[in-house]
C-alpha cells in the first residue's frame, strides 16, 4: 500500500478525525521513506509524513474541523510558464474519476508519476490552458489558473504577525525551551540570562513532544506558527536563506527554513511535486519555479532571494 | 485408752485426710473454673487459617484468645483477681525459676528494658500486683489495636521470639503458685495438667465454631498436641507460650483438627506426669531455662521439618518465631523482660540495634500466611522478565525490585511492548517496539526507562508509536519494564519478556511485521534470532519448508547481535517473509526454540485491500482473502456459499467476491467464518472555507471568492501594467508591488486589459496598453448604481481614458486588439459622462 490508497481511504471517507487518520496510515501498511531531511527528523512518524505531504500538494486539509481532517474537492491547479500550460490534479481521488480523466483527456498529455510518500503525481499538459481548461470543464472537475501565483498574491508578508494577539508564553516544569540560532540556523537552549537586545527572538517550547513557537518582543509574546515565525525573525536581521537558480528554475532552501505551508503549497503546484531533496547539499528543492513566483514569495516571506 | 487415743487418732487422719481431699478437689474446681478463659484453640484456629489472633478475633472474645494459654491471670478484665488468687496459692515454682535466672543478668548490662529490675521485684513479690498494674494497660492497648486492625504500635522486641525459656519463666511466675502452700513438683504438675487438659471452656465465652474448628469441645489442641510431642520432659513449656503455639499451629491444629488425640490419651500423659519428681522437674526447668525447650515451642517450621526435633538450632527457631513477633499484641509487653535476660546471657554481646537488623533479616523470611494476611499490599513495579514458551515450565517471577512508588495510588497495570519490524524502501529496516494502548487511554504518554521517558503519541485504536531504544538489541535478549505515565498519574507498566528468538508476522492492523507467539502455517512472517542461535534456527526453518530465506545482519538494520531472517525476494514482492508449510515439532534445542513449531489451526485472515470501517472495503480495492493454518488440498474455501479458487499469490477469490454488498468466507471443515462488506466510497466532494486568505478562502489550490460564481485567479502582468481591467465596467484590479519584471495580480473576472497604474507619469515609448485575452465588452444596462460598485465603474472609466489621453499605444501582438480598444474606450467615455450628470 501507498499514499495513492491512502488519499483513496480519505477521497471515499470525506472526513474524519486525526486519530482515525493515524490508524489508516498504520491498516494501509504505508511505506516509509528512507532519507530523512534533519537530524530533528530522525523518526519523524510516518503519520505526520503522510499527513505533510498530503497538505502539501492540495489533496487533504488538516485542523480545518474540529481538529479533524476534510479531502479537498478534485481540482486542476493550473500553471502557465514558459509557453506552456501545466494542470496538476489536487483533491479527492477515486478509481472511476481517475477512469475518467484518463478517458476525457486522451487528447492532452497525461502524466502519472510515482513519488515517494505522495500520491501519485497527475498532470495534463498542452501548449495552452484553454484546452486543458475546456476538456477537465467537461470532467465537471474544478479548476484554479494560476494556482501558484493566484496562492501566494493573497497570502498576507509575514511581518503582519507582529500584528496577531499577544499571549503568555509557557512556564514552569516540563517545559524544554529554545531559541532560534538565526546565524546557524540551529535551536539552541534557552538560559535565564535574557539578550537586552530588542530584536524578536523565536523561542520554542516543547512538552510531551508537542512544540509551541512564540516570538518574543521585549516582555511581550506572540504565538505563531513554527516556519512563519522562523522567516519572521530571518527578516528582521535580512538573514538569506532561500537562493533562486534561473536556468534551472530551481529554488532552493535549507530544510530548517522550509516555507510555510501555503507558500510551500504554492511552489509544490508550479511542479506538481513536493520539494526534493539533496543530501550531498542537504538543501531542499523545488522545481519549475517561475521567476515571478519566486518574487511572490520573496515579497511573502520577505526574502531577498533574485 | 490406747484404743481411745487411736481412734482418736484415726478419727483425727480422717478428719485431715477428708480436708485434705477436699482442698484437693475445691482446687482442682477452682483452677478449671479459671482455666475456662484461657482456650488456646481460639490462636490455633486463627494461625490455621493463616490469620494473626489479632486480625481474626473479635473484640470480645480477643481476650481470651490472646491471654488464655500465656497469662492465665490476666485473661480477662473481671476475672484476673480471682484467678491470681487461685493461683497465689501454689507458688514457688516460679519464683526458683526467677531466682536462678536472676545471676545470668547483669545489673550494668543494657537491657533495653527500663523496668527490667522493677519486674524481678515484682517477681518476687507475688503476681497479684503485677497483675494489677499491667493487664489494664496493655489489654487496653492491645484492644485499641485489634480495632484498629493493625499490630500494637510496641513492639514486644525480645518478647518470646528472643528466648523461649524466658517465655516459659514467665508463664511460671504468672500462672502458679507460691512455695508456702503447695511446693511439690507434683502438685505443680496436676494442676498444669489439669489446667491444660481438663478443664472445660466457658462456652459463652466461646462462639460454637471456635470449638468445633479446633476439634472437639472442651479438647485443648494446644496442650495435647505438646503433650504428645514433648511427653515427659517439656510439659511445662506447653502450656506457657502461646505464641509458640500460634506459630506452629499448623500442625497443632492438624492434630486436633483430625480428632486423634482421644480423652484416653490424654489421660496417660496426665498419668505419666504424676509420676514424675520434683527433681526431674528442676533439671526440666534448667534445661528450659538454657533454649532446651525451644524445639518444642517451634514445632512446624516453615518447611515442615520433624517438630520437636532438638537438633535445631536457635536461628531455625528463630526464624519460626520471629513471625508472632511481628504480630504479638501489646499486652505482652511484660513478657520480654525474662526473655531479655536469657538473650543477654546468650549472646551477651548482642545489641538492640544488632536485634533489630536480625528482626528485619527474619522479617523478610516471613511465611507467606503472614503476608497474605495483611490484606492490601502495596504496588509493585514488574521486573523484566524473560520469557518461555508457554508448554515448557512455568515462568518463575523474580522478586521485583524496590522501585519509587508514586505518591498516588498506583493503578498497577500492565501492558505490552510489541516488537516491530518495519521495512525501508532501500531494504533497510528497523526494530522498534510498540507500546499496547489500553481502552481509556489518553493520546499522549511518557513511557520509558525511569528518567528516560520519551513522549508517544497513539497511532492506533491499540497502539502508541513505535519506540527505538538505542539498547534494543540488549532489551530483546533481558526484557523490558516501563513506568507509562501522564503528567500527574502512573498508567501502569509497559513490559516484554526477553527471549532469544522473535517471531513476527503481519499484522491486519499494523505496518511491517509485528511480533507473534509463533510461526504460523501459510502466513508471512520474519525471524528475529540471536545470533548465537542462529545455527539452531536454520535447520528447523529448513524442516517447517521455509526454504530460499535470506539473512539480514547488523548492517541492514537488525540489533546488535541479532538476526533478521525473511523469505527470498521475489518478482511480485519487494518485502516477502518467511511461510512456514510443514508442520513439525522441535524435539531437541533449547525450549525457546518450540516458538518455531508452525501452528498448524485454520484462520481466514482478510489481508490488504481498503479497510474503511467496521469490516468494510473500498469497492475496488477488496481485502486479500487468505486461509492460514494446515490447509490440505481437500479442505474447500467457500466464499458466499460458492467454492472458492486459489489464485497465484495464495488468496481466495470467486465471481463476485469483491462486488458491493456482503460477503461471508467460510471453512466448514474447520468450523469457521468470516464476512466482510464492499461499498462504494463517497464521490460528491464540494469545496468549503478551509483558510482565510486576504481576497477569499483557500481549499487545496482552489481559492474561493465570496461571490459564488466567481472564481478566483491570478493574471501575471508586466510590471509597468499593473492596472487589470475585465470586460464588465468596474470589472478592476491592481497588482500589489513586487520586484522583478513581472506582477501578479488576482481577479474574480476575465481580465483583458493590462495597462499602467500611473498612466500619466509612464514612458509612452516603452509602455503600451496590453490585451490579456480578447473578449467583447459587456453592454451594460441602464441602471442605478451606487456606493463601491459605483466607484469602481468610476475607477474603470478612468484608468481607460487616462490612458488614452496619454496616447499610449495599443500592443498589436493581437491584431484585434486597437479595434476592441476603440469599443472600450468608447463605453468608458460614454459612462464617465452619464455619471458626471
């Protein structure tokens, strides 16, 4: 068994919870991957590779209900880039809708492709995105243009997390504090003796394996997500971490500076896949990145990447 | 005259005679009238029943059960009076005791006793006052503690347990008699037979199944069961130590219990005694005195050995006393004085401290009737253990060890760690163990080693996450015991027995191949060996068919030590185990070696597929209907009634197996079923609000605009036309500022135009007017409108003629572009002057 049954599992269930999330990743016999990315991911349950990997390439939103889990409706997700157009099957899968791609679209080029830990990787492509679009409207299937662009463009700069509530940030027993190393990009224990600095610090606390993020402000805190939180205070020391190839259209990040999900979302439609990565460089890539989609990312995460 | 003064005389010895007969026998009625509060059953009954007196008498009848045989005098609160009046009036006995013991002690050494010389005193001076000044207070303290149902809070230390003689002087002094009035040995002994044997109970005091359970009414098991065993020589000791007697009550109580020591018997021994001396007595007495008689007072040792046997040393008594010690009431505080002296002048150089430490050295030999008495025992950590195969000897638990016991009650559970193995892709694997869950257990625990707990999170409706000691390979071979716990409670312990060989199969639930009791006939499974078993294990794979297997060391994956052993790669499988087809015993080998003994029963096991609820497969994707087990080629599968074929890979199928519906796969030789249902999955998915971006809701890649017709999309633009609009008047969008040559702009409209944000500031040589995609302008009724929607017909008309008075020129890469210009152009001018009206 693999991901491709266990996005069938979740398509024919519709929604559900965590916990019935979890079991179905063990009763499917899901397959581990072999590499990890960090040392930090040294026996990185399975469930949560799954889970990852399905938010990522559109397929299931996680936390959307009540902690549960609901598959997103079938859509093409749309990309135009260099003369030509690419559609990339998110959501909801299912043997006869499947069947009937393949039977819809015999005009277009179709592609399956395995991957690890995903589903397999389905794409229709032509010279235009009129074609695409005229044949999966036809399907009664979905469609996003401009996925990628049409994600990032409303995704809000991440410094407007200086905007969010402030809150009390853990204390007492059992509690591993961290804090951010931005020059070595490392998490590093957090003494008592406090940097008088102002500038925001991303602490992490840690509990029974669950972390919680907070930027520290002066005395105040703001809790945010992990990766956000990274790339805000990336930001405020203009700290580069992210680096752009044209020719090959890559972009590339180290593993601990991973995007956000929405803007990892949005990378992952330009290709149809999720970031790959190097070990020799022990950098994340993800392919067929656009230019522009690189300067909307740029703008998002508030990186100088071109 | 002379026959006058005889008969006189004779008148007068008769006289005498008559008086004397009649002291005799008022005495005798007397001691069995007191001897009625003494009923030694009462303690042999409550040791039989592996009770102490003290947890198995009541309130009411405590007193007697407690001092009837040790302290005659004092058995009850009304009667100690009378009875030391009794008593008072054969004496002397006691005191040649006390007096001879007297120089044996010290007066500088410690004791531990402060009132050791006050009680020689008293000794000497007549057990009425004793009697007086003790019984209430430590009768009072013994009935506080009976109530409170724990042991008196002092501890009687050198109390009978130290010294048996010392026991016996006490019960001499306390029980008998003066020297005045009665000095003989004889007499002595008359009345302590009598005492012992023949009075009867004052059965009101007595409830009826007291007696029944210790014999016959009336019988004192106690005192025959010593008579009999110690005949001559030690009768003095028999009645004077209870303790003794509840000690050793086992085989006391057997022996009456049984009802074979008659009345008749009873009545030789009695002869036997009159016949002794006064003599004979005293030496009794010295050898009591010097530990003689401790044989007797211990007659069943924890192992049953021969009672009575004088060969046994101190230590051996000991250990049979120092039981009662632990339970002996408070009220026979007094009686450790005597003993005290005899301990000291055994082993003079012993200290308290020295006797306490030997006290906790006994205590942990305590017979396990003393435990199982205490009721509630604490909680106590499993030890790992290792483990045997369940038709080889029984497991044999080892004391566990003293581990920290929580504050809180301790719900002293127990759970597994299963073994896993789990393939990588690249052909790798890891062994891990999977902690079990329980029903009612919470999401997230700490589990591990004390002070080296990891956090699991479940996995499963049974199961946590899998854990990868770094030790694994020596946890495998000497078991595992864990404390579970949450932030404030202890779950209980998580536990795997060590063995040698692992057996590990799949597993319906589980990824990878879990650990199993045994082979199984017909089913996958991998071989966890040790090493040094290695060379075992082959031959007997070999037997059970399990041929073509590959052995995967250390660097592959497998423990330190150890041996993964999986079947042969094959074309259709990446992963395949080990399938046992023979069956066969192992004869020969260590034991742990029969868990290699294929169990040959029938089992359908419905494999793969798409489980989704409650016996439910997607429709397409069936489970794998698999028969594992010995299954002989005569044995027919029927699935829905209808035979059944085996397919290549060893499953079951037939038409229709795996259409929608129920299905029942049966095995009739076997007597066993099992059904399952294939549905369809859901197929009408909708898009919903999952997160709220800054112009819509984003679900998967799809953004949703709050106008339900409109879809959401983004228009990439050159960077100097940053302004979109669409065919619709007010159909207007500007692209937020990036760097670079391109913009990005998000519309829930057709864009077609692209034109510059300022178009009066921008270079006309460079910058031109873009058609995005050609599309007719939208003729637009004559209606009212107002506020925003207004504005933006505004915002529309204006960016259109702004650039057109500029004269920027229209980008003839579409050759109907300047035409449609024209229309736009047109309609913008039309509608910016109906709104300036």
């Amino acid at each position: 068994m693999n991901a491709n049954h266990l996005l069938f599992w979740a398509s024919a269930l519709g929604s559900g919870s965590w916990h019935q999330f979890k079991c179905a990743v063990e009763r499917l016999h899901f397959e581990d991957r072999h590499q990890e990315e960090e040392e930090d991911q040294k026996g990185f349950p399975l469930y949560q590779l799954a889970r990852l990997n399905l938010q990522r390439l559109g397929h299931v939103e996680f936390n959307g209900r009540e902690a549960g889990w609901q598959v997103v409706p079938p859509v093409f997700a749309i990309v135009e880039q260099e003369g030509r157009a690419r559609a990339v099957l998110c959501g909801a899968r299912s043997e006869p809708l499947l069947a009937h791609v393949r039977e819809a679209c015999s005009g277009l080029r179709l592609l399956e492709t395995p991957c690890d830990a995903c589903p397999d990787i389905i794409c229709l492509e032509d010279r235009e995105s009129g074609r695409i679009e005229t044949a999966v409207k036809c399907l009664g299937i979905l469609i996003q243009p401009s996925a990628p662009e049409a994600i990032l463009v409303n995704l809000p700069p991440v410094e407007s997390l200086i905007h969010w509530p402030r809150s009390a940030m853990p204390f007492g027993e059992g509690w591993s504090k961290e804090k951010l190393c931005v020059q070595t990009l490392s998490w590093q224990r957090e003494t008592e003796a406090r940097r008088t600095s102002g500038e925001p610090e991303l602490l992490r606390f840690t509990r029974f394996g669950r972390p919680l993020y907070f930027i520290r402000i002066g005395t105040s805190g703001i809790q945010v997500p992990g990766q956000m939180g990274k790339f805000f205070v990336l930001r405020s020391i203009h700290h580069r971490v992210m680096s752009y190839d044209r020719h090959s259209a890559e972009l590339r990040v180290r593993p601990i500076c991973r995007p956000p999900l929405f803007v990892e979302r949005a990378l992952c439609m330009c290709s149809g896949f999720p970031a790959f990565f190097d070990p020799e460089q022990k950098l994340l890539i993800y392919r067929d990145i656009p230019e522009h989609v690189v300067q909307l990312t740029s703008r998002a995460l508030r990186q100088e990447i071109l | 005259m002379f026959w006058d003064w005889s008969a006189l005389l004779l008148a007068l010895v008769a006289v005498v005679g008559c008086a004397t007969y009649l002291f005799l026998v008022k005495h005798r009625k007397q001691s069995q009238e007191r001897r009625d509060v003494q009923l030694p059953s009462t303690d042999k009954k409550s040791s039989a029943k592996g009770e102490t007196p003290a947890a198995s008498a009541t309130p009411q009848r405590a007193e007697p059960a407690e001092h009837a045989s040790s302290e005659p005098c004092v058995g009850t609160g009304a009667e100690p009076l009378a009875s030391n009046q009794q008593t008072c009036d054969i004496p002397e006995t006691t005191e040649t005791i006390l007096l001879e013991e007297k120089p044996t002690h010290h007066p500088q050494e410690p004791t531990g006793h402060d009132d050791e010389k006050e009680f020689t005193k008293v000794s000497a001076t007549g057990i009425l006052d004793i009697g007086q000044e003790i019984i209430p207070s430590s009768v009072e303290s013994h009935r506080e503690s009976q109530i409170a149902g724990e042991p008196p809070d002092e501890r009687p230390v050198g109390c009978t347990l130290e010294s048996d003689a010392g026991s016996l002087a006490i019960h001499a002094e306390e029980g008998q008699p003066r020297a005045d009035e009665a000095p003989s040995a004889k007499q002595f002994r008359k009345v302590e037979t009598a005492d012992v044997v023949d009075e009867e109970p004052r059965g009101a005091d007595i409830p009826k199944h007291e007696s029944e359970e210790g014999g016959l009414r009336g019988q004192r098991p106690v005192a025959t069961t010593h008579a009999e065993l110690v005949p001559e020589q030690l009768v003095t000791a028999s009645r004077p130590e209870p303790q003794t007697e509840k000690v050793g009550a086992s085989s006391e109580q057997e022996t009456s219990a049984k009802g074979d020591l008659p009345e008749t018997r009873r009545g030789e021994e009695v002869k036997e005694q009159d016949h002794t001396t006064a003599e004979p007595m005293a030496e009794e007495q010295a050898k009591a005195s010097a530990g003689a008689i401790a044989p007797v007072r211990a007659p069943t040792a924890d192992d049953g050995s021969a009672v009575g046997s004088e060969q046994k040393s101190d230590t051996a008594k000991k250990q049979t006393l120092v039981p009662m010690q632990a339970k002996a009431p408070k009220s026979r505080t007094h009686n450790a004085k005597p003993s005290k002296k005899k301990e000291t002048r055994k082993q003079p150089s012993r200290t308290r401290a020295e006797e306490s430490e030997e006290d906790k050295r006994l205590l942990a030999k305590v017979p396990e009737t003393i435990e199982a008495s205490e009721g509630h025992r604490p909680p106590r950590p499993p030890q790992p253990i290792r483990y045997r195969p369940p038709s080889q000897e029984p497991v044999t638990v080892p004391q566990p060890s003293r581990r920290r016991q929580p504050m809180q009650e301790v719900r002293q559970r127990s759970f597994d760690l299963t073994v896993r193995l789990l393939f990588q892709r690249s052909g790798h694997f890891r062994v891990g163990l999977l902690p079990q869950r329980g029903d009612d257990a919470p999401e997230e625990i700490a589990l591990g080693p004390e002070g080296n707990s990891r956090t699991v999170a479940a996995v499963h409706d049974g199961y946590y996450e899998d854990v990868y000691p770094e030790d694994i390979s020596t946890l495998l071979v000497d078991g595992i015991s864990w404390e579970g716990r949450t932030e404030s409670d202890v779950l209980g312990y998580w536990t795997l027995s060590g063995r040698d060989i692992y057996v590990l199969t799949t597993h319906n639930d589980l990824n990878g191949f879990a650990q199993a009791t045994r082979l199984k006939i017909g089913r996958e499974h991998i071989v966890l060996c040790r090493n040094s078993l290695l060379a075992l294990v082959e031959p007997i794979l070999h037997q059970v068919s399990c041929a073509g297997f590959i052995k995967l060391d250390e660097s592959q994956g497998a423990p330190a030590g150890w041996t993964a052993i999986r079947g042969a790669q094959s074309e259709r499988k990446v992963i395949q185990g080990i399938v046992p087809t023979n069956a066969m015993r192992v004869k020969t080998g260590p034991e742990i070696l029969s868990i290699l003994q294929p169990e040959p029963d029938l089992e359908i096991d419905l494999q793969g597929g798409i489980y989704l609820q409650q016996a439910t497969w997607l429709h397409g994707f069936p489970p794998r209907i698999c028969v594992s087990g010995d299954l002989q080629p005569e044995i027919k599968v029927f699935i829905d009634g209808n035979s059944a074929v085996v397919e290549d890979d060893g499953s079951f199928t037939n038409q229709g197996y795996d259409a929608v519906g129920e299905h029942t796969v049966s095995i009739p030789v076997a007597n066993t079923s099992r059904t399952y249902r294939i549905t369809e999955g859901e197929e009408s998915w909708i898009p919903w609000d999952a997160h709220g971006l800054t112009c819509g809701q984003l679900c998967g890649p799809l953004l949703l605009s709050s106008e339900a017709s409109a879809t959401p999309r983004a228009v990439v633009v050159p960077t100097s036309n940053s302004v979109i609009l669409g065919a619709e008047p007010g159909d207007i969008a500007y692209c937020p500022r990036i760097r670079g040559p391109r913009q990005v702009g998000c519309v829930t409209f057709h864009a077609v135009w692209a034109i510059p944000y300022d178009a009066f500031g921008c270079d006309k040589k460079t910058t031109t007017i873009r058609l995005l995609s050609a599309r007719r302008l939208v003729k637009v009724q004559r209606r009212k409108v107002t506020g925003k929607e207004a504005a933006r017909v505004i915002a529309w008309s204006a960016a259109i003629l702004n650039a057109s008075r500029k004269g920027l020129l229209v980008d003839t890469s579409d050759p109907h572009a300047p035409v449609l210009w024209k229309e736009y152009k047109s309609q913008a001018r039309s509608l910016w002057r109906m709104l300036k009206k």
